[in-house]
C-alpha cells in the first residue's frame, strides 16, 4: 500500500482569502459535486477540490488506506498552501460521503491543519466491510456503468433529477466513466474504514450534515459524529439525500460559511433541522437557517447588525414565524414560495421588500425569465401599472448582478 498522487482543481474565489478544501462523494468529482457550492462562497474563500483516484482523470496507483488518502490529500494541500504563498498549511475543509471520512481522518491525523470541518453525508464507519469488498469485486469484473443505476437512486432525493437533470446526469457520467480500479480501491478503503471510538479525539469544530433522504449514510450516522465529536454539531437537510452539496447548494455554502466563521455554535442548537419542521424543536433556530439560505448571510447579518433593543422583538417574531413556521414548511418547495412572495409583494407596491425578494428568488433557482412571468402574471390580476413598476424594480435588481447581497 503507498500514499496516492491526489490532483485538484481550483473552483472559485482569488488565493487571498481563506483556503476551503472539499471533498467527493466516491464516483463523483469536485467539480460536478462542488461547482454551485463554490460559486456561492466566491467572496469568502479560495475553494479548491480534489479528486478520488481514477475519478475526472485523476491517476490510479496502488491500494491504500483511509489514512493513506488523507495523506495524499494533506500533501495536496500542502502543494496548494505552497503556491498560495501561505506560511503554513491550513485550510477549512468540507467533505462529502467518502470525502467527509477523510475530513475526520485529517481531524485526527493532523489537526494543526485543520480550522473547522463540515463533513457532509458520511460516518464513522460507513456500511458494512462485506458490501465494499463485494461492490469492489463487482466493479473490477463488470465496470462501473454497472453503478450508475443504483447509484441514481441512492444519491438523489426524490424529484432531484426532474428538477435538475443537466445537474444529474454530469455526476452519473463521471461515475460511468471513472476508472473501475481506481473505484474499487476507494471500496477497500471504506471496507476497512472505522473511527467510531476516536470521535472523542477530535479537537477541531465539527459539523455533520446529514440528508433526511440518505440511506447509504442515514442521519443516525452523523448523529453519532456529531455527539462523538467534543465540538460537534449536526444539520439535517430535509430537502437531501446523499449528496448535499449538489441538492442544497446554498444551505450547504451558509453552513460552511458559518462553522468557518465560528458562528455556529452560539446560534444554534446541537441538532438543527432545516426543512423538516416535525421534528425541528426550536422554530426560531430553523427560521434563522432557512432565512439565511433564502436571503443569504450577508442580508441577514446586515439586518441583525442594525437591530436594537426596541426593533430586535420584530427581527426575532420574522425569523421565528415568517422564516420558521411558514417558509420553513415543505408542502412547497422554495422557488414556489418566492415566487408567490414576488407577486403579493408586487401588487401590494411594497417595493423595498420586493427588491430583496427578487434577489431571493435567483438563490432559490428561479430564472430571471420566471421571475418576469410572475409580474406579467400579476398585472393581469393586479393591474398594468402594478407590473410595470415590478419589472422596472426588477431590471434595476438584475443589472446589479449580485443576487447574494
């Protein structure tokens, strides 16, 4: 076994901010997994991907183990921090599925290196050891196209790949295409792979994020990380199932971007669930997830920051009520909900509040297209200068370009 030659690739930001290092899910690459978290951190971090042996074209070598990867990785990181001109090596990290356990071996290997860690649909351990040497054998003796059917329906929470099929099928490509020894040395890694009862050494914040959906690794898994781990905490995504950061790109970005900050902590509960408001315990902590991956941080931080003693009550009935009981429910979806918002906001001319909205709804994936639609919709039932004063507010939006501000 030797340490395997891991390639990246850089997927946003300038090498003057703060360094984030993700991670893929195994048969998947940084760029497809990564690319929409990325965008949305442009501003806050330099993020940098690598890639699984024999996944995007990366090179395959020998077998290895789990703390065999994470060596590879901390060496590609350390190449990455040399290039930045960095002093010494280190970087926030965030991972997915196999990803995310070489995130916790980082954490216990070399934890100088480390400053937060937001480790995304893993474990502990992950499956039994008998299935990754059979999917291992699998693979050798059929390739990896033999994947891609299970893996559809495993990754993917259900009306994903309806709603996002370019999104989809780019990831089930690079698992077709990866190389099949490559993969099935990943399996005997994770077949081997166990850390349950080190959880307690990791110094480092975690947090661990777990999709509702995921049934390769559920929510108890990262539970028993979150609970394991002395500074962890655990985000339970209802919307999601294997992979995160592709299905809920903005919650996933605000969270990385708060663990980074150091934020997460004080301002939520140990288990914190966005989206699923059953078994979600405290609406104002749900509220103030959900309004930031509507709203974005920055919004939300300007409007906590000027809050004071006589208008703090009001921010906190929003954030609690608007945010939490209402946004925060899933009989709809968000981009339904904002655009609903869009037209009430429009015929009722409140004009600040629609400005926001617009800006809102390019985070929830509505197109500027739909989003003119809403407004020739709402001038036919709220009247013609209802739809011109919108689309007039929303052209001046638009050419701002900054959907996140």
């Amino acid at each position: 076994m030797t340490t395997p030659r891991i390639v990246g690739v850089e997927l946003s930001g300038d090498a003057a901010l703060p360094l984030l290092l993700v991670g893929p899910s195994l048969g998947t690459s940084a760029t497809t997994l990564w690319s929409p978290v990325a965008a949305e951190l442009a501003r806050d971090f330099h993020v940098v991907g690598w890639n699984l042996p024999g996944h995007d074209g990366a090179p395959v070598g020998d077998t290895f183990t789990m703390a065999e990867l994470a060596e590879g990785v901390l060496a590609f990181a350390g190449g990455v921090c040399a290039a930045r001109g960095d002093a010494e090596v280190g970087f926030a990290y965030a991972g997915d599925s196999v990803g995310g356990a070489v995130g916790l071996q980082i954490a216990l290997d070399s934890p100088d290196t480390l400053r937060s860690a937001v480790l995304l649909c893993t474990g502990a351990r992950i499956g039994e050891e008998s299935m990754w040497r059979e999917r291992a054998a699998t693979v050798r003796e059929s390739g990896t196209p033999t994947m891609v059917s299970g893996s559809a329906q495993r990754w993917f929470a259900e009306g994903f790949l309806e709603r996002e099929p370019a999104a989809g099928a780019a990831l089930l490509h690079v698992l077709q295409a990866a190389d099949a020894e490559g993969y099935a040395q990943v399996c005997e890694a994770l077949a081997a792979f166990d850390v349950r009862d080190r959880l307690a050494e990791i110094s480092v914040p975690v947090l661990a994020v777990a999709g509702a959906h995921d049934v390769a690794t559920p929510p108890a898994d990262l539970e028993e990380i979150a609970e394991g781990v002395p500074d962890g905490r655990l985000l339970v995504l209802a919307d999601a199932a294997h992979l995160a950061p592709i299905e809920c790109p903005a919650e996933v970005a605000s969270a990385i971007r708060r663990v980074a900050a150091g934020s997460v902590a004080p301002e939520t509960a140990r288990t914190l669930r966005i989206g699923d408001e059953a078994e979600a315990e405290d609406a104002y902590e749900r509220g103030m997830a959900v309004r930031r991956a509507v709203l974005g941080d920055a919004h939300v931080d300007r409007a906590t920051a000027r809050a004071d003693d006589l208008t703090r009550p009001f921010q906190e009935l929003i954030t609690r009520y608007a945010w939490g009981e209402v946004w925060g429910r899933d009989v709809l979806d968000r981009r339904a909900r904002s655009m609903i918002t869009l037209a009430l906001l429009a015929a009722l001319g409140h004009d600040d509040e629609l400005a926001m909205h617009v800006r809102a709804a390019l985070r929830n994936g509505v197109s500027r297209e739909e989003i003119a639609e809403v407004f020739l919709h709402t001038g036919v039932y709220a009247g013609v200068p209802v739809a011109n004063s919108a689309l007039s507010l929303m052209q001046r939006v638009l050419a701002d370009g900054d959907p996140g501000s």
